[in-house]
C-alpha cells in the first residue's frame, strides 16, 4: 500500500552479561538515557520497540529493560559483531536500567577502550 505508514515491530530479548568487560563492550553510554548493544542476527529496523531482559553478572534479579534499536551492525563488517543497539526508554525502568550498569561500571566509563559500537 503506497504511503503507508510503518508501524514498528516489537520484539522480546534476552542477553546474559558475566563480566565486567563484556558489559562495558555493551554499555552504549554516548546514547542519550543510556542503550545497550545487543549481539543478534535477529532482522531488526531502526525504531523497533525492543523488551530486553538482562542478566548482570551474578545478580539473580533480571533487569527489564524497555526501548528502540538506535543501532544496527549488519552482518560482515570487519571487526566488528552483528547486533543491534537498543536505546533506554525514557522512564523509570530505564532510568533504572541505565543506574544498575552504570554503578557495575564505575571507574571504567571513562575509558578509551573500543567497544561493541564505538
């Protein structure tokens, strides 16, 4: 249909990150109420609703995290993993989500080390 508009597809998720390295390569800081980078081959369009359930470490507690891919990394870039960046949704799930990662990261966000992403 011409004109059409399209609507967003939403999708549920699930990531488990065991160490701290592996969640700084993640942790998309630059992104504005903080975004996590997803590692999938799942198709995905840039503003697709995303649900992730994240697992942090060792803490028993699954992180509900509510947002929109801000980011895709296609299939067959050098050096670089297929996935998807997923930006926080504003409000309170978010809001805790980004808190959660950042205290795990504290001391480590100013590094100039690469990541997923940038």
């Amino acid at each position: 249909m011409a004109g059409a508009q399209q609507i967003p597809r939403s999708s549920v998720m699930s990531l488990a990150i065991r160490e701290k390295a592996a969640l700084y390569a993640a942790y998309m800081r630059f992104i504005d109420g903080g975004g996590l980078f997803i590692p999938t081959t799942r198709k995905a369009q840039l503003g697709d609703e995303i649900y992730a359930i994240l697992s942090l470490m060792d803490d028993p507690n699954k992180v509900p995290i509510p947002g929109k891919v801000c980011w895709i990394t296609p299939a067959g870039v050098p050096g670089r993993q297929q996935g998807i960046g997923v930006q926080f949704a504003k409000g309170e799930a978010g809001e805790a989500a980004r808190i959660a990662i950042e205290r795990l990261l504290s001391g480590a966000l100013q590094s100039t080390r690469p990541s997923h992403t940038i």
